[in-house]
C-alpha cells in the first residue's frame, strides 16, 4: 500500500555519524556472479553485507527460483549454493521495480542452452526499454521475445556466441547483460561504450579470477570476457554512495550540519558526486581509504557549507553520478545561481521519466526550473516556504530527494507513495532520524 510520509522543516541540524547500508548495483552482481562461479567452483560462496532493498530481494527470489540454495547466517549475510542450478523455474520471474535484476538476469539466463524463462515486472519496469538488451543478446543467438520491447520478456536460452558490441550508450545494465552472457558464449565477447559506466561486473568477475580484460582506445572504453574458471572467495558488500548522497547533500544545505558516513563505495565510476561537491565548494573530507573485495572504500565527512556554488553536469561526468542527479538537483535549488544538467536523456527511462517528475516536483517547491530534452536548467538560491503535496510515481531516489529539500521548506510537505523508498534504502527514515539534532 501507498505510504504518506509528512515531513516538516528542520529546526535544528544533523549531526553524528552513520554506517551507510551495502551497495545495490553490487548486491545484484554478488547474488548473480556469485552463482555463476558457485556453480563452476560446486562450492559455497559466502556474501556479506548483502543490501536487504526490495530490488535484490528480486535478485535472491527469482535465482532461488532457478535452483540457487541459500543458508541465511544473518540479517545481511548468507551463503550461496549453485549446485544445483539453473533448473527452468516454474511460474513467471517477477523483478519488482528492478531493471538491474531483468536487465542483468537475461545476460545470464539466455546464455543458457534449454533455459526457459518470462520476466515481468511493476508497472514502473513495464514502462521501461528493454531493446537496449535485447538487441546485442539477440546478435549473440539468444531467443528473447517480448511486448514491443517492453516486459514481458520471454528467454529461451541458447548456447550463445561472441560478439563485439558497440554500445550506442554508456550503461552498466547493458554492459553487464553482455559480459555475464558472454562468460557462456563460445569465444571473446568484446563490448566498446563511448564513456565508462560503473564498472562492479568487471572488478567482481577479476576479483573471483575470470578471464576479464579492460581497456580504452579510439572506440571508446573496452571490456572483453570468455568462459572462465573461478576462484573460491568470500564477497563483501561496501556502502552505497548513491545512498549515502542524501545525507551528503543534506548536511552540506541544513545550516550548522556535520555528519561522517562510514563505509562508502568510493569507486571512481561512482563519485561524480564528489566532483560536484568540489566544483560547487561543498565542505567533505574522504577519511580511512581502503580496499574491500576488489571495490575502493572510505568514510565521507560532510559539513554545512553556506555558499554553495552553481554547477554544469555534462559529457563523461554523467554515467558517474546518474543516480545522483535527483539529490543533486536539491543541491542545484540551494546553489547560488544557474546550475545546467545536460546529456542525460537517459533520465527519461529510470524508474520514472526523472526530467519530467523532477521537474514538477522542484516546482512545486516554488524552483524556477526550465525543462530540456536531456536535462534541466536550475536557478537556484531559493529559500522554499511551501505546503507541497509531490507523488513519487514508484521512484525511490525521488522520494528521498523530496525528503532532502522538505528539510528546508519552511512549509509542509506531503510525499505520497514514500515507501518505495525500500526498493533501495529500507533504512533510509532511521538514519535520518539519528542524525537529527534539536
Ligand atoms: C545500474 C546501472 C545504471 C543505474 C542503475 C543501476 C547497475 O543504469 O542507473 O540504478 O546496477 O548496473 P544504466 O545501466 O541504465 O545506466
């Protein structure tokens, strides 16, 4: 059921520090990569700090369904057994809001010769392009049909060959898709995209040994990958900094804040965010940088800045920070000037089309915004003082963005459909409730 979350302005600031809950992208590839060298290994594999979001519970359901045994340890910690798989599951594999769990699942399921599937999803994931996939797998052999390239994907697995792909995007879903069926396939599956997205499927698959070779040359950023052997080791989980980017902006707009967030992925993929924070003078600290399973960590100190500068997001900075660009808006409102967001199109096909949502809710919150075909234009400095009422439309990273700016509009804000902020932050409420200080 649809929650309403009532939420008022901050009288007083956050302070404290957090331990960020695991990164989801990476979640998914410890379920799914995990299986696959279980498999290969006939042995357990043994995941920590497993994110406990609806979106890898998909994962866990829908590989469970397909004959992976799992023995929980604890809350966020298991082991994973593949013995047994992959046996043809028996209804229809249900992904919630995830296009990470359809998206990557495919890679792997159609690689798989006699494999039958079908896909559906929320009507969040129904809307959303699967010929993005379908197209490179297809060029592999696989069998995949589907509603005019939307759910429900039906898979017929198919013993696959190699390709070199050329991606018309930068897409961590796509490129995954590719590598996990390409560890199938017969011969060097090479996938070329014009910037480097995140990059968790190469540095888990080099982390259990599989053949995986990086690069970049004039086409672009390359990955190449064949059938491999696996190397037994545990995984573990870091923090999320798309999770952790809500309480970065929030204690660099709500005056007098200070808040440490321990344990935060820090991959350079991933810290656009941090770029932004730098350009737009933003107070943090990176603290206690470390290794864990392949993946570079660290903690982040935020402070309270008061002049915060304008921003551009455009060209290769894009992938690093997609996710961030809702939260990142927030931050554009506050900035003292025009902040440009550009060359993200993409926005459009997240879980909800993130220009058009975005922009009515920033609106709303009295942001003058100007709506662009792959972005927007913020004029910031605003002081909100506004009874807002905002819909969510089965976005998460919305509906805590929303959360964020409620923390300085002086008026009430209503945000309708808050809980499917579970789909990758179940803990998100409890966090924000700790750091508060009156
Ligand atoms: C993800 C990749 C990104 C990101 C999504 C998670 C992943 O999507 O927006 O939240 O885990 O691979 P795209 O590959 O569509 O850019």
């Amino acid at each position: 059921m649809d929650e309403v979350l009532r939420n008022s302005y901050l009288k007083g600031r956050l302070s404290g520090e957090i331990v960020i809950p695991p990164d989801k992208s990476i979640s998914h590839r410890s379920l799914i990569i995990g299986a696959i060298a279980s498999r290969e290994l006939k042995e357990k594999i043994r995941i920590k700090n497993l994110s406990s979001g609806e979106d890898c519970i998909r994962t866990y359901e829908i590989l469970e369904s397909a004959g992976v045994e799992f023995q929980k340890v604890s809350d966020k910690e298991l082991f994973l057994d593949a013995k047994k798989a992959f046996i043809n599951p028996y209804e229809p594999l249900y992904c919630g809001n995830s296009g990470t769990t359809v998206r990557l699942l495919s890679g792997l399921f159609s690689s798989l010769n006699g494999f039958e599937c079908e896909f559906t999803g929320d009507e969040s994931l129904k809307k959303r392009p699967m010929a993005r996939i379908i197209e490179p797998l297809s060029l592999m052999g696989s069998e995949i049909s589907s509603n005019e390239n939307k759910l429900p994907l039906k898979i017929h697995g198919k013993t696959l060959s190699a390709i070199n792909y050329v991606s018309p995007i930068a897409s961590a879903q796509v490129k995954s898709a590719i590598l996990l069926a390409g560890l199938n396939a017969v011969g060097c599956t090479k996938v070329i995209e014009p910037y480097l997205s995140r990059n968790h499927t190469e540095i888990m698959l080099k982390y259990l040994g599989a053949k995986i070779k990086v690069g970049k040359d004039k086409t672009g950023f390359w990955t190449t990958v064949e059938k491999s052997h696996f190397e037994p080791k545990d995984i573990e989980i870091v923090g999320d900094i798309s999770s952790a980017a809500f309480f970065m902006v929030a204690a660099a707009i709500v005056p007098d804040s200070r808040v440490l967030i321990k344990n935060v992925g820090i991959n350079p993929t991933r810290t656009g965010i941090l770029d932004i924070f730098s350009q737009t003078k933003v107070k943090y600290s990176i603290l206690n940088e470390r290794i864990v399973s392949g993946e570079k960590v660290a903690d982040i100190e935020v402070c309270y800045t008061k002049d915060i500068e304008p921003f551009v997001i455009k060209g290769d900075i894009v992938p690093r920070l997609i996710d961030e660009i809702p939260i990142l808006a927030v931050l554009a409102a506050v900035a003292r000037g025009k902040s440009v967001i550009g060359d993200a199109s993409d926005l459009r096909n997240k879980e909800s089309d993130r220009i058009k949502v975005l922009v009515e809710g920033m609106r709303a919150f009295g942001v003058s915004v100007e709506e662009k075909e792959d972005g927007f234009i913020v004029h910031g400095a605003i002081k909100p003082d506004f009874d807002v009422e905002l819909e969510t439309h089965l976005d998460h990273r919305l509906a805590m963005s929303y959360y964020v700016l409620s923390l300085i509009n002086r008026g009430t804000t209503i945000i309708n459909g808050f809980n499917c902020c579970e789909t990758s932050f179940p803990e998100f409420l409890k966090l924000m409730d700790k750091l508060k200080q009156f």
